[in-house]
C-alpha cells in the first residue's frame, strides 16, 4: 500500500469522506482534499507523510487556500501548522495579514 493510500484509509476509519462511493474513493479525491482532509483530521504522523508525497510549497497553498481563509474557525490548528511546518516567524501576524488579504479579495 502506497502513502497515499493509506491516508485515504486512515481518512476513511474515522469516517471522514462518508459521502463518498467507498469502492472508488482512490480515483475521487483529487489532491488538494487529501492534503486539507489530512491538515484537519489526522495525527502529526500522518500529517507527516504528506511531505513525502507532496512538495511542501503545494500543502501550503492548499493550508493557505482552505484554512487559513476560515479565520478563527482553525486559528490554533493553523497558527501551529504556521510556525511547526511552515517556519512562520510570527504566525499571529502571518494569519491575520492573509485572512484580511482574503477578506479584501473578497470586497474587491
């Protein structure tokens, strides 16, 4: 089995894609699902294993894309993973510069 596959698996026994065709889930979730699904419901050592399918400049901009626009919603999740994987500096200042960016995009 393939690290892919068994994030899928891991993501699958806590019932995380239960709206998906079990038997053709591998050929349903595209990339960027499997690494936010795996930012948000797995362990470090799962989350750890992405960085050795993905190059980390992709699972950044999937965490900047999905999360870090949610704001408070994942604020301590995504102000660890901004100083623990990403080598943010002053994470607090990182969120809330991209969440305005967002934010403003949004108004524009």
């Amino acid at each position: 089995m393939n690290i892919r596959e068994y994030l899928i698996n891991k993501l699958i026994e806590e019932k995380r894609f239960w709206s998906y065709n079990q038997k053709s889930i591998n050929e349903h979730i595209t990339d960027d699902q499997l690494i936010e699904a795996t930012l948000i419901w797995l362990d470090l050592d799962e989350i750890d294993l992405l960085f050795d399918i993905f190059p980390m400049q992709k699972i950044k901009a999937v965490w900047r894309r999905t999360m870090v626009r949610q704001g408070d919603y994942f604020y301590s999740l995504n102000r660890f993973f901004a100083w623990y994987y990403f080598g943010i500096k002053r994470p607090d200042r990182y969120l809330k510069t991209m969440t305005t960016r967002y934010l403003s995009s949004l108004q524009s």
